[in-house]
C-alpha cells in the first residue's frame, strides 16, 4: 500500500464514486438544510463541470477515491467567474493537507482557462 496521494482531473468514469462522495458531505452537513446547495443541485453542477472540462479534481489514495474539488464555470455565468461546487475530503484522509492539492490543482486550471472568481 502507498501513501502517496494522486491528484487528477475526474472524468466521466468516476462519476459512481464521486457521487458517492458528494452524498457523503451532503450527509456530513446534513444539519444545515441548504435547498440551493442540495445534493441534486451540486451533483448536477459537477457532471456539467466533468463534461466541460471544467476544473473538477479527485483525490486517490491506493486507488480509492478519498476527495475532490469541483470549480465549474456555468454557461449563464459571467465571464470569469466560477462556482464552487465543494471541496470535500472523507474524514478518515483529513489533516493530509489533500484540500490543499487538489484546490492548487483546481486554481491552476481556472487560470488556464482565463478565470479569475471563484464564488462559493
């Protein structure tokens, strides 16, 4: 087993375990009800993101997903700007500064795309 941690662009292909993990934050957070922020919403926002190229990262560690960050552009957006549609590292892999990667990652691919706001 490695303990290093691998930090790629998601694809379409992870969507079953991303979403797994999306509804783990849902559940995480679940005692603050948020209808804008429900796991429909952030799980929609997220396949766009994948399928645009959009800045949505994961977090592997021994080949089992552990985290992602996902930073989407949306077509009614202004130009620029970004959604940030959640950064999330299962409790069991926090204090590995794996958030960290994976938002330097995100950040790197906005700016190449010429984004410069994240909101969210």
């Amino acid at each position: 087993m490695s303990n290093e941690v691998v930090i790629r662009q998601a694809t379409i292909d992870d969507w079953n375990s991303l979403a797994a993990l999306i509804a783990q934050m849902n559940f995480d957070h679940s005692q603050k009800f948020d209808p804008i922020n429900s796991i429909h919403l952030v799980g929609e926002g997220i396949l766009h993101g994948i399928r645009t190229n959009e800045a949505v990262y994961v977090a592997e560690l021994d080949n089992k997903m552990v985290g992602y960050c996902a930073w989407v552009h949306l077509p009614l957006s202004p130009e620029g700007l970004v959604n940030g549609y959640g950064t999330y590292v299962d409790e069991a892999h926090r204090g590995k500064k794996i958030s960290e990667k994976l938002r330097a990652s995100a950040t790197k691919h906005c700016k190449l795309l010429g984004y410069d706001t994240i909101q969210g």
